[in-house]
C-alpha cells in the first residue's frame, strides 16, 4: 500500500488543511467492507454529506451500503447503487404533487430530467458498497482523494498540479449534489474536480461558507504535492503573504513572493519609498 501517512503529513506541512483529508473508495461487494479495519456504521439513515464531515472532523472511517438502508439521498443514485428514475411514469401533476428534491431546485419536471442526466454517475450495479474515511489512517487504498481548503489553498493546489505536464483545469457544478461534481466527476474523469459545497451540505453537514472541496486521484495527488513542493521553493507559500495595494507592484511583489529580487531587476522597494 502506498504510505499514505507520509504523504499526508507533506500535504499538510504545504497547504495546512483545517481537517483531514479524506479517501474515498466503492466497493464491487459489501463483504468487503469486513476487511477494513476501525470502519464504523452509523445505526441510522444518513446524507452522505455528513458522512463526509465526521470522517474528516471525527476521524472516522464510515462504511455504507444500501442493503443496509445507511444513505438516505439520492447519492445512491449517483453512486450507481440504486436504479435511476423512470422520467416518462411521471406525470407532470404528480411530479408537482408530491415532495421531491427537485421540485425545490428546478421549475418543471423537463428541467428536472435535464439536472438529472447533467450529473456524473457511476453506471448502475456495478458497486455494493462504499468506504469513507482519513486518508492517514491507510485502512484502504482509495479511487479518490477529497481535500477541503479555502479558495487560497485550491488555488495553490491548481498551481501545484500544472506545475508540470501543464493543462488547463476545468470544473463543472450541477447545482444542488456538489459531491458529484467532485467525487464522483473524479472517480469518472480521472481528473482532478473542484465543487462549491451545495446548500444541504453547508445546512445539514457543517460546510463553512469558506469552504471549497477538490478531489484527486492518488496520481494527481502525489503529483500535486511534488508541485507545491517546487512553488515552495520559490517562494510561492501558504499562507499567501499579503502587501500593500498602495505600493508599487513591480519590486514590492518581488520582495514579498521571492526569497530575493532576481538579478539584474533595476529597481528596489528604496526607489520607490
């Protein structure tokens, strides 16, 4: 297994996450989850969102199944774990009768198939079961890594990831079900995925509102931290120094981003005092 705790402790010495990274993994069979080690069942239904905060405030490693009626929320759907709705035996009035998810977030029910066949899913069946939990404890080896930071961290993150191989990163959201937008994006993709945390995760999970989440493969991981260990040596650290906006910004970004003025650059901050 990777020594994900070494790993671990470089990422944290680089961006310093408020809470711990996550691994997250699917399961082909549910047994599975009997060899993990420490994995802890809730008792009662659940948002998969919340599993995603006790995991990375409590340390937990939670382990879920539908069989075993654990998530309550359409990530199960996501997730491939339960069969997707049939559009068409859904009338219009019934769709605007009874309370649904969607009835909330979009209009009429042609705008609630549209969102639903916008969001990434694992193809149906093909997984029982799912593991969460952090990613020093090395009790599996994860399909996705799931970081949470501030909009100065992700942006050093982005940085440490086209630090070489460059390409241009692109994001999506869906709306309401951010966690598609980055787990699930990711474990599809195989590209990094930034989400905004939706509402019912910052009002029944304990998002802050300065949160954003990103997850990565374990290759883009490793990649990123090689990455902000080269930023690092330049200079270009978090937390990210900040100067004045008064000053001029030739020679005052030098001396507050790089350990030294680059050689033969004709001005310093006594030119300008």
């Amino acid at each position: 297994m990777t020594n994900w705790e070494e790993l671990v402790k470089d990422f944290q010495a680089l961006l310093r996450p408020r809470t711990h990274l996550l691994g997250w993994k699917l399961l082909e069979k549910k047994e599975e989850l009997e060899r993990i080690s420490g994995v802890h069942r809730l008792g009662h239904r659940y948002f998969f969102c919340q599993a995603l905060t006790i995991a990375r405030t409590r340390g937990w490693t939670i382990g879920a199944s539908p069989a075993k009626n654990d998530l309550w929320c359409p990530f199960t759907t996501y997730a491939g774990f339960m069969p997707s709705p049939d559009w068409d035996a859904i009338s219009d009035e019934d769709y605007n009768r009874c309370p649904r998810a969607d009835n909330y977030w979009v209009d009429t029910k042609e705008d609630a198939r549209k969102r639903f066949n916008a969001i990434p899913k694992v193809p149906e069946g093909k997984y029982e079961a799912m593991v969460i939990g952090p990613l020093y404890l090395q009790n599996f080896e994860p399909d996705v890594i799931l970081f949470y930071g501030t909009p100065a961290q992700m942006s050093l993150l982005v940085n440490g990831l086209q630090y070489t191989g460059y390409e241009r990163l692109q994001f999506y959201s869906v709306g309401e079900g951010a966690c598609t937008d980055s787990l699930i994006q990711c474990f599809i993709s195989r590209k990094p995925a930034l989400a905004i945390p939706c509402f019912a995760e910052r009002a029944l999970s304990g998002a802050a509102e300065d949160e954003l989440d990103m997850a990565l493969t374990p290759e883009s991981f490793i990649k990123a931290i090689d990455g902000l260990k080269a930023l690092f040596a330049h200079g270009l650290r978090y937390p990210i120094r900040q100067g004045n906006p008064m000053v001029s910004p030739g020679p005052a970004f030098f001396e507050l981003v790089y350990p030294h003025t680059p050689e033969g650059y004709p001005l310093t901050l006594a030119d300008i005092e």
